[in-house]
C-alpha cells in the first residue's frame, strides 16, 4: 500500500469518518478536542519561530567574534 493511495478518500468515507467520531466522541467532546489541537499546533509553530531565532543569533555571535 503506497501513502500516496491514503491521501485520495471521496466523500462518502469522509463522511463517515464523522459519523463515527461523533458516535466515539460526542457533540460536547469535539470542540475540546479541537481547542487542545489548535493549541499544540500553535505552540510547535511558536518553538519553531524560536529555534530559527536562536540559529540566527548563533550565526550573528559566531560571524562577530570572527
């Protein structure tokens, strides 16, 4: 099974795909879930922006001592 093959599901199994986390997890839950998403997401973007920040002062103190 290639990964490429995973990316192409039509309609109907998105739908279902729904149907079946609503049934898991219930109206209620879902939001929750996805506040908790949104912020993990956020935070690895934010530990990225830091990690570039760092590199460049890192090159900027090399490139001075030099």
């Amino acid at each position: 099974m290639h990964t490429s093959n995973l990316l192409f599901i039509g309609t109907q199994e998105i739908i279902v795909i729904v149907i079946l986390v609503l049934l898991l997890f219930g109206g209620k839950k879902i939001p929750e879930l996805m506040r908790g998403l949104g912020r993990g997401v956020r935070e690895f973007k934010e530990g990225q922006r830091e990690d570039t920040s760092n590199r460049s002062n890192e090159q900027n103190n090399t490139n001075n001592n030099q």
